[in-house]
C-alpha cells in the first residue's frame, strides 16, 4: 500500500506529457484515422493515463482530507469558556466532585429511570482530569473527561460498586465522599460513564442511557456561564453535616 501511495505520489509531481510518449501509439496496421475512421479495437485509455488519473485522483483527495484535517482541529483549540478560582469560597470541591453531582442531577430530573420506589442511586465520575484555571477550549475540556463516554444508570452488584468507590480512580459528589459507601442489599444503582463500566468486573444491566459525557458537561457549563459569557467556577465545598453556605 505504502508503495503504491509513493508511486501515485512520484506521478502526480511528474509531467503527464513526459510519461506518455511511445506507449500510446496505435497500432499502425489497425490505424484507419487517415481514412476518416478509427480504431475501434485500441483502448480509449492507456494503463499509463489510467495510473495518472489514479495518482491525480489521490492527490486530490488526500488534499481534501488534510483541509478536513486542519479544520478539525481549529475546532479543537475554539475557546470555550473561562475557568477560574472562586473567589467567595475557602475550599471548593474538586471537578470529578462537579461531574459526579451532575450525573446525580441528571438521574434526578428524569421522571422514567424505572427505578424502584425508594431506591438510592450513588453516581460516579471516572476518567476525570482537573483542568488548570485560564481559558479552556473545546480540547482542553474533551481531555479533561473520559473519552468519548456515555452517562448510564445501571444497575449492578454491591460488591463491584464498593470495589470501584475504594479503588481510588473515580469521584462522588462531595458530601457523599466524605463518608465511606456502603450500600445495602445485593443490588444497587449507578450512574457513571461507560468508560468506567467498561473496567467495572462485573455484569451490570443498562436502565437509562443520557448521552454523551462531553456534551452534557458543554451544556451544563454553557448554563452555568450565561451562554459562556461569564468565568465558571467551582462551588464551595460544604462543611460535613452543615451544607453549602448561602
């Protein structure tokens, strides 16, 4: 493959002219042009010409797919969004804390998880990276989440979702961190992203798919930011068994 992009590459550089000379010739005892007729048995086109307009042909596009290329990634370094220090607060929590409470927003407001009467859902962000205060771009946030995850409500075993709250590489929503997880009964009910169910070890059951991770965090920022006109900052940590401060 490499050898025949090279070819078509050499030729598409070359002078066409140059590379069909002798080749093309007719067949002089089936040449009837000087009658006024032609040659209906030589080909229209050479194997030569033909090679030409392949490597014509592939310059062409790979020119396109670079143009394409370069588009997306100007895409990439689009700013977003202004991310700063909360000035009014003494400790704030953790972006994994912000993804998490998030996830567990969105469960809340859906009116059909299908969910038991009663039943507790613990919501995990995995896969999350804190971004560094300055202005973010599309990049900077795409990289600071899973990679092209989904948020999902499933169910699952207690024991895999205590494995996955103790293993270290996943946040909660703050309050709930400050104590250790420990569900009750032999089933229980997360909403994390798919990356993270992906390396869960266990066999879990999809109730609810909400989308992808980056978009979700997009719109809700865009919320929070007046259409991204003003900075994002991350709310106070509240103190444990009091509350966010008003």
């Amino acid at each position: 493959m490499e050898s025949r992009r090279a070819t078509w590459l050499a030729m598409s550089t070359a002078d066409a002219a140059q590379a069909d000379t002798a080749a093309d010739a007719a067949d002089p005892g089936k040449d009837t042009e000087a009658v006024g007729g032609s040659d209906t048995t030589a080909p229209t086109e050479t194997a030569d010409e033909a090679q030409q307009a392949g490597a014509d042909a592939y310059t062409s596009a790979a020119a396109e797919i670079a143009t394409l290329d370069a588009d997306d990634q100007s895409i990439l370094y689009t700013p977003l969004f202004t991310y700063a220090a909360n000035p009014d607060a003494n400790k704030t929590i953790s972006f994994g804390n912000y993804l998490a409470a998030l996830y567990a927003e969105i469960v809340t407001n859906d009116p059909a998880t299908g969910l038991p009467e009663g039943a507790s859902v613990e919501a995990f962000a995995g896969g999350v990276t804190e971004p560094e205060y300055g202005e973010i771009t599309r990049g900077d946030l795409m990289a600071a989440l899973p990679a092209t995850a989904r948020i999902q409500l499933v169910s699952t075993t207690a024991e895999a979702a205590r494995a996955l709250a103790d293993g270290g590489t996943v946040s909660r929503v703050y309050q709930n961190s400050l104590t250790e997880y420990a569900p009750e009964g032999d089933v229980v009910y997360i909403v994390t992203d798919t990356a993270t169910l992906a390396g869960l070890g266990a066999e879990y059951t999809v109730l609810r798919d909400y989308g992808d991770v980056f978009w979700s965090v997009r719109m809700n920022i865009n919320d929070l930011t007046a259409n991204f006109t003003t900075e994002f900052v991350l709310p106070e940590a509240p103190q444990y068994g009091v509350g966010r401060r008003g």
